[in-house]
C-alpha cells in the first residue's frame, strides 16, 4: 500500500501483493479498506480510529466510517479521513478496479 497524504486528500495506490476488499452489505469492503488504511497510518507515526461517523454525533447514516485521530494530543497528523462519495460507490470499488482511491480529509487542528 502506497499513501500520498496532500491538503485535503489521501490517495491510496494498490501494490503487488495488497488484498481486495469486497462486500457491499454494511459497506464491509469500504470498512476493511478503512482498517487496512489505520494499520499502515498508525505503523508510519500517526494514531487514528476508525469509527461509524454518527456515533461522534455527525449527521449522516449509520453505515458512513471514518478514521479521525484518536485525541488532539494524539501523535501525528490531527485529521478525518472519508469517503466524500460513500454514497455513491465504495472507496473498495475503485481500490478494486483502478488500484487507487482518493479519500477526502479534513483538518482538526483548526
């Protein structure tokens, strides 16, 4: 897995040897995506979660997840990282066909 963190972005490149992820119901390919992801951010420095959005009182639906830094004093990068299309397709869809996913990301230092 190869991650390129940018301003408002994180992009997510397959490589040789990454799983896929599948299952649509309750997003379980998203989700497994999203864990992947929290692995190889928290190994390279940083301490994120991923968690069900609504639960931290965002109104969106119940199957929407997200990783956010654990605590503002948390090491690394203090940020949410999302599906801005979730909705749509899962970030696993195109991880899957194109071996690459741009997730949205928003600052919490501000």
């Amino acid at each position: 897995m190869k991650v390129q963190i940018c301003k408002n972005s994180v992009v997510v490149t397959r490589e040789k040897g990454d799983p896929m992820f599948y299952g649509t119901q309750r997003a379980a390919g998203e989700s497994r995506l999203l864990y992947h992801l929290r692995d190889w951010l928290n190994a390279h420095g940083h301490d994120f979660i991923k968690k069900p959005m609504w639960k931290d009182g965002h109104m969106v639906d119940e199957m929407q997840q997200y990783l956010r830094t654990r605590s503002p004093k948390s090491k690394g990068l203090h940020a949410m990282i999302y599906n801005s299309s979730w909705a749509i397709r899962g970030a696993n869809d195109d991880w899957n066909k194109d071996g690459c996913v741009t997730l949205a990301m928003a600052s919490l230092d501000d």
